[in-house]
C-alpha cells in the first residue's frame, strides 16, 4: 500500500523513512511513497539477461546496476523511482563517484520490465498514443492489477523529461521491448527484429533472443 504521510514528503523525509517490510522497496512520486511491484522470477531472469547485455556493451564507460534508486524531477516536484535496470556513462557520472546513495544525476538509459505478466494490447499503438497525449487510449490497456502500458508509457515520458536519454519498456506477455527516445517517435521491437541503439555501439539483439536466454515460455503468465 502507500504510505500515506499527513503532509507531502520531502525527499530528505523520504530517504529517512524506514525500510520497508519484507522485500518491498518504495518510489517517491508526487510527496508519497509508492510500492514498486517486487519482481517475480521471470521478471528477475530477464533482468539478468539484459544487464549482462548492457554490462558488455559499456565496459570501462560507466556503470550498469539493477534497481538502483535515482533522484530526478517530475513536473518540478522531487522523484525517486528505481528502475529495474539503469545505466550511467562516466560522461554523466564521473568514475571516481563512490558514495553508497541514490544516483545523484539523470541515467543515459533506464530499463522498465512491467509486472506482472499480462499484457492485453498492441505495444505500437499504445506507445504512439501515450506519447501523441492520447492518454484515454493508453489506459485502456489494462494488465493484471498493478500495472498497465500505459502507466509504464507515462513513466518513460516522465523519465525522458528529466533528462535520461533513452527509456526502453519491456513487456512480458507480448514477448517486447519498446524504445523511447527523447527526439523520436518511439519503436517498438518484436521477435526475430534487430535492436541496435546509439547509446551502444556494437550492440545488437533480437527481443527474442533476450526471451530464449531468459528461458521463459511462450505462455508465461
């Protein structure tokens, strides 16, 4: 549930809270503390398939690490969100950084896998509508409780306003990664297409390869 505080929370009330119980984490959205959905394990062996990728692509160029909170903006109020992947170049972040807090800058890319499992529409239009403002389209596209598309569309465009290069979000059941991009329409890839993307050079994979490494069945729910 969120924790409902009498007035907004600041970000320093915020990192003074308590931990949570059990192995839930909270995000800072809007002065409350949000429960982020804990991953279940094909959420968590796909996290792992796609962090080995970026790690091989950014070797010796910045830092890869999985749900690593990070302190942004959001319609000019303070955001902490923590993203099941996110990767930051010693461009944005210099090497010798060494302090055991939230990542103090914008990430150059953030991975959102959405959970649970239950994707019910076609990624494509609903990114293209989310992004158009055509908001009432995206959210109609529903998961199972938790989640939908649409919150997650919403999010990366939250993300690309507080300076993170690139945003992908990858759905389980339609077997996707969808690409945000902070002066493109997004793309979304499916199957046996190649992704590539400017951030890493020489990087490139099929959506499908990710799921075959993953193990995860053509029926995962």
């Amino acid at each position: 549930m969120i924790l409902q505080a009498k007035n907004q929370l600041t970000l320093q009330e915020f990192l003074n809270l308590p931990p949570g119980e059990g192995d839930i984490t909270y995000e800072l959205v809007d002065g409350q503390a949000i429960p982020k959905m804990s991953p279940k394990f094909f959420h968590a062996k796909l996290t792992h398939v796609l962090l080995n990728l970026i790690e091989k692509s950014c070797e010796g160029k910045g830092e890869v690490c999985p749900e690593w909170a990070v302190a942004l903006t959001r319609r000019g109020r303070d955001w902490m969100p923590i993203p099941d992947i996110l990767h930051i170049s010693y461009e944005r972040l210099p090497a010798n950084w060494d302090e055991n807090e939230a990542c103090p800058v914008p990430p150059d890319l953030v991975i959102e896998i959405i959970s649970p499992f239950g994707f019910e529409s076609d990624a494509r239009r609903l990114a293209n509508a989310t992004l158009s403002q055509s908001t009432e389209t995206a959210k109609t596209a529903t998961l199972s409780p938790g989640q939908t598309f649409g919150q997650m569309a919403a999010k990366a465009k939250d993300y690309l306003d507080a300076k993170v290069l690139r945003v992908w979000v990858l759905d389980s059941k339609a077997r996707s990664i969808t690409v945000f991009y902070p002066d493109a329409a997004p793309q979304t890839y499916m199957g046996e297409e190649l992704l590539t993307d400017s951030l890493f050079e020489g990087l490139q994979f099929t959506v499908e390869q990710v799921f075959q490494k993953a193990k995860i069945p053509l029926d995962a729910q």
